[in-house]
C-alpha cells in the first residue's frame, strides 16, 4: 500500500533502498534525528512501506482507536508467526473476549502471590553471586525473568534445562522478528540456518507448553499461577456462552506471556543496573532507602508502597530506554490523521522511544532524571508522554505484574550488591525487537550496609 504522499519523506531515504540503510546502522540515531515539530513522516525500510508518527497526540489517537489502527503491520505480523492468535496479536474483531478472559490472571488480588515467587527467584539469584564476579548482565536478567514468568505461569517447576532452553528460544525468536521484518517475505522463507533456528525455537516452545497446558487441562484446582487463572475464566466462559480458550489458544497465551515478559523486564533490569552506576547519586539514594526499608531482609511485596526512589528509578529508565521503541499498526479504515488522509491498509509506526525523548514534553529530554515522577515536586508529564506500555485498549497487560518484578529485584539486588562497569566498557543500544544493552558487562562488591 502506498503511503499518502503529503506526508514528507524522513531525511536520509535514498531511491530504491529507502531508509534501510539508516535504520540498519543504527536505528535510534535515525529516529533521534527526524526533524524536531515533524508530525508525521513517511518511512521505507526493506519491502515495508509506512508512516510513522512522531507528534505525541497523534500517537495518543492511534492507540485509542484500536478499531482504525489494529493490529498489523510487520512487527504485529511477523510476531503471529510464532504468537499465533494470542491477546497480543489477534485482531481487533477478537480481542474484545480474549482481553476479558485474560484479565482476572493479571488482577491485583493475584499479584501477592506473583510477588512471592518472584522474590524467591530474585534470591536464588542474588545468593548465587559472589564477591568480584562479572555479570553478562542481560543474561542474568533474562535467566531470572525466564524463571519468573515460567513460574509465575506455571506454579510446578519445569526441569531449569527445559527453562534455560524457554529463554534461548524466547532469545532467538526475538533477533529473528527484528530481522525478518527488514527482510523480503520470500527470503524468510529459505531454509537459511537462521530462518531454521527460528523454525526450531518456535517448534520447540510450542511443544513444551502444549504438553504442560495438555496434562492441567482437567485440574480444576486453583494453584495461584497465570495458567489456573486462565482455566477458570474459560470455564466459566464455556458455561456461560461456549466462547472459552481452546487448546491452541491456551499455547498462544501461554507464549504471548513468555515473549512479551522476558525480554521486556530483562532489558529493564538491565537498563537501570547500567544507568545507577553512572548516576552515584541516585545509586546512594538507593542504598539510603533499601537500607532503611529492608533492614536487610530481601524485599517483598509489602515493602512496595515504601519503595517510592525505586519506582521512580524505573519510571525514568522506562522512559529513556522503553524495551518496546518501535510498535506496528495497520489502517483498517481511511482515517485522518493530523490533517492527512491515511488510506486503509497503511502500516503505521509508533516509538516509544522517539515519543519519551521529546524535548517539548521533559525538559533536557536527554538527562537521567528519577525526580522527574516526585509527584510532590512538580507537576508530572501530561497523559500522552509515557508510552511505554502503550495505552489504549491494546495497553500491556502485565505492566503491573513486571512492575511489582522490577521493584522487588532492583530493591534487592541494590540492597546486597554493588554493580560496576568493567573499565573501557561500551554499552551500546542492540538492534532487536527489543531495545536492550549490548555489551553491558558489570562486576559485583557485596555491599555492607
Ligand atoms: C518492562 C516490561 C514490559 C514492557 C515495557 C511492556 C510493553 C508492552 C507494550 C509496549 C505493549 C503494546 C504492544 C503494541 O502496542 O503493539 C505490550 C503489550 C502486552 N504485554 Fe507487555 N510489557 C512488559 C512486560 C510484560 C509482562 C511481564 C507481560 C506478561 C507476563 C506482558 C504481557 C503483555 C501482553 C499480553 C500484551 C498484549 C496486550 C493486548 O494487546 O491486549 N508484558 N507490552
């Protein structure tokens, strides 16, 4: 579909190849330099045509119109390969009932109990470290937020190699999308080693949760995990209108969890141990307030309301390092949109990360800022400026569930250790999906508080 030609081109397109190139070199340096007041820009990237939009109100009116601007484009498309018809991927059209069914997993009432086996986690993971060790950091994160999520949604524990296999594949799934999305349709379809990488991860995710969701089919028992929460309100849904999950959509929600929340709290986490070392600071704010809330106890659930720094912390490296920074729409009706015509059938881009960093809605966009949410400060950022969980009817699900795992980890990892960069160390911006740190390497001292 061609892309409405009073929209302008981004800079640095060239014929043919549009901005590829660009966007293959390094993504956040073309999206940082769209012109500033731009409101809408035309993009090319390999086969994919779109617009992209920058202003944060437009952005704000693409996401509340989930009927217009539904799911598609080559992010959403690539994702349903291997998410099939899950909540995160399916069409507006079904979205409606699975959100509904979904729901109750994710309610508040459940989160104590999430809360408790996250903290488990988090401990085994802060006692297995040691003096002077050094952190592949987005590894750990991720081996941790694997754990989490798998038993979170799963209560019984999987054998750690099913585990540390869930993660790897959850890893490679994630370049591929990325990938797959710059490539023509037929390239992704070559028995390449990568393409067959991505087959098996897909495969063999599948296959593992298939068994599991098969064997807890008939339990009617209630064990406290995602996975029980959605049984029962597919069986109350079977009784009431018939329209329960089946199987596959068990296995698609099942996967949409495991994909959507490990890579997305990893980078997170990994984002604010980098950020907290460069900041002295904020990292001795930290120390003064875990010290003085956990009295060296690992932190649990109901230290959360007193963890006002910690929240913060998050909050603004959400901000600047949102691990969503490109999402996919695509136009189901002609719509306008500031003052253009947008044609059916348009794929349509929105970032995070463009949106987060723009000057005219935090002052000094650039600078690591966690006073910036202290409410009892200043004013805080109007509604459209914080979308890193997007907004709308699509918003994350689990925006609650990896705050309450982000908040209870920093706590508890600051608490015990001390993490420093390796000297001469570039930590660069990864080109996946999922914006996480490349090359963050960090040393541990055990802290005496
Ligand atoms: C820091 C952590 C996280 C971030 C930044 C994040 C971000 C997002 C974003 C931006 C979307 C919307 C995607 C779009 O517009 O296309 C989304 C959707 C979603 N997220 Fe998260 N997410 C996080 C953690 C989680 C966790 C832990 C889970 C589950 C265990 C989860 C489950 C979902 C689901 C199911 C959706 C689809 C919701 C729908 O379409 O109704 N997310 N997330």
């Amino acid at each position: 579909m061609r892309v409405p030609d009073t929209i302008p081109q981004a800079p640095g397109g060239v014929p043919l190849l549009g901005h590829t190139l660009p966007v293959l070199r390094d993504p956040f340096a073309f999206l940082t330099s769209l012109p500033a007041g731009a409101d809408l820009v035309r993009v090319r990237i390999g086969p994919v045509q779109a617009i992209l939009v920058c202003d944060p109100e437009l952005t704000w009116q693409v996401l509340h119109d989930d009927r217009t601007f539904d799911k598609g484009g080559p992010i959403a498309d690539r994702a349903r390969e291997v998410l099939g018809n899950g909540v995160a991927t399916c069409p507006h059209s079904e979205h409606r009932r699975q959100r509904r069914l979904i729901q109750p997993a994710f309610g508040q009432a459940r989160l104590p109990g999430y809360a408790r086996i996250m903290a488990e986690q988090i401990n085994a993971m802060t006692g297995s470290w040691h003096d002077g060790r050094v952190l592949d950091v987005m590894a750990e994160m991720s081996a941790l937020t694997a754990r989490t999520v798998t038993a979170a949604l799963l209560s019984s524990a999987l054998p750690p190699q099913v585990i540390r296999d869930s993660a790897d594949d959850v890893g490679t799934l994630f370049q591929g999308i990325y990938h797959r999305m710059l490539a023509p349709a037929l390239l992704n379809r070559l028995p390449t080693r990568g393409n067959r990488r991505y087959m098996r991860a897909s495969d063999r995710l599948r296959a593992t949760f298939g068994a599991v969701i098969a064997d807890r089919r008939g339990d009617s028992a209630d064990r406290g995990d995602l996975l029980s929460a959605l049984l029962i309100a597919s069986r109350e849904e079977d009784s009431a209108r018939g329209r329960g999950l089946s199987d596959t959509e068990l296995v698609d929600q099942a996967l949409t969890f495991l994909l959507a929340g490990v890579e997305s709290t990893a980078a997170l986490l990994s984002w604010t141990l980098h950020v907290l070392a460069l900041h002295p600071d904020v990292e001795a704010g930290l120390h003064s307030e875990v010290d003085a809330v956990l009295d060296g106890a690992p932190a649990e659930f109901e230290h959360l309301p007193r963890l006002a720094l910690t929240h913060r912390v998050i909050r603004e490296t959400l901000r600047l390092y949102p691990p969503g920074w490109l999402l996919t729409r695509k136009a189901t009706a002609d719509v306008r949109l500031g003052g253009h015509l947008v044609r059916a059938g348009t794929n349509v881009f929105y970032s995070p990360f463009l949106v987060q960093r723009s000057g005219g809605l935090y002052p000094d966009p650039e600078r690591f800022d966690p006073g910036r949410w202290d409410d009892t400060q200043r004013d805080p950022p109007p509604r459209n400026a914080f979308i890193a969980f997007s907004g709308g009817a699509r918003q994350c699900i689990g925006d609650r569930f990896s705050g309450v795992e982000a908040a209870l980890a920093l706590a508890t990892v600051t608490a015990r250790w001390r993490l420093e960069h390796l000297p001469g160390q570039r930590v660069t911006l990864a080109k996946t999906t999922t914006l996480r740190p490349h090359g963050l390497f960090m040393r541990t001292t055990a802290r005496t508080p």
